[in-house]
C-alpha cells in the first residue's frame, strides 16, 4: 500500500491574452501544489499567451473564432484531455457529450452578479464599481464555475471574495481579484481532479 502519488491529471488551457493565469498554473505545477500536467494551451489568437506556452515546449494551437464541437472533441482525445480550463478566453466554447462537466471557467467577479456576454476584464470592474458607487454592493471577488450553453451560468465551484475601497479604481480593484484568482483557480482544480 504505502504512499500513493496523486493522479496527474491533463489539463487544455485556453486563452486569449498575456497569459498570467496559466503561467501561475505552471508554477503551481511546478512546486509541486497541484498535481496536473498542461498537455495543451489553445489560444483564440497569436498573442503572449500562445508564445509563453511555445516558450515552455506545451504543444499550442491558434484557433480563430470560436471552436466547433469536432474541433474540441478532437483536440480532447488527441491529447488525453481531464479537465478545460478557460483563462481569460474571450470566446464560447461549445459543451458536448464529451466535454460537459468538464470545462472550466474563471470570472473575475461573483457570479451570478456582473457576468454575461460582453463582461470581462475592465468591463466588469467598472460596473461593480458602479454599483458600489449606488450602495448596491460592498465587495468583489472571482468565480469559478462549470461552463454549459450560457456565459457564466454554470454550477459554481468555489469563490473568493474582496473588499472595495472608496478610493478602488479599475485598475486596482482588477489587481486585487487576479490576486486572488491566482488562489482560487488552482485551488477549484484541484477540488475539480479530487471529484473524479
């Protein structure tokens, strides 16, 4: 019996920008603090994101558009895909019997409030800023949630949550939630990988 070792689970990382969430991933892989392996990085654009994933050998492939269901069901069985981790991809991703309940987004809000089509990034901090500003709210935080048909209406896996600031700008408030996405995205990966 004696000391198992987790299961290494593979991951598909998609997205659409610099990159920051799945270079944090990366490094949590690489202490050792979640048990994964990048097997992929999908990215809706040549952008810094696709060249940080060349830079560290994980096989990348630029889909423009959004991604048709034989395309993912491919890319799933190709490379042994567990788990579809959205980053900060701006783009839906069809749900199929293959894929379903196994694709993964983070919000930079707390959902249900503030997500939808069309928010991400600066858009969604400034309209929770515009709710603080009405006393409708008092804080922010992220969410990750399953994905199915609809933006940012899927089953929630965990939450942080943070303080506004009279004096929080877009800028601010958006450092403050990466910060604590870069806890809780590994942190629901691995609650995700402890159900299967």
């Amino acid at each position: 019996m004696g000391n198992q070792q987790p299961t290494t689970h593979k991951i598909a990382v998609m997205l659409s920008g610099s990159g920051r969430s799945f270079v944090n991933l990366c490094e949590r892989i690489d202490r050792n603090q979640l048990h994964a392996k990048i097997a992929l990085v999908v990215a809706s654009r040549n952008c810094l994101g696709a060249d940080k994933a060349r830079d560290r050998g994980i096989p990348t492939k630029i889909i423009t558009g959004e991604p048709t269901a034989n395309q993912l069901d491919a890319l799933v069985n190709k490379f042994g895909i567990d788990l579809i981790v959205l980053a900060g991809y701006l783009r839906r991703v069809p749900i199929t019997p293959t894929t379903r309940g196994r694709i993964i987004n983070i919000h930079p809000a707390l959902l249900p409030a503030f997500g939808g089509q069309g928010m991400h990034g600066s858009r969604v901090h400034k309209a929770v800023l515009d709710a603080y500003a009405k006393g409708l709210t008092t804080e922010s935080g992220c969410t990750v949630h399953f994905c199915d048909e609809t933006y940012d209406t899927g089953s929630t896996i965990l939450q942080r949550r943070c303080q506004i600031h009279d004096d929080d700008t877009p800028e601010s408030l958006a450092a403050r939630v990466f910060n604590l996405e870069c806890e809780v995205l590994p942190d629901a990966i691995q609650m995700v990988f402890d159900r299967m």
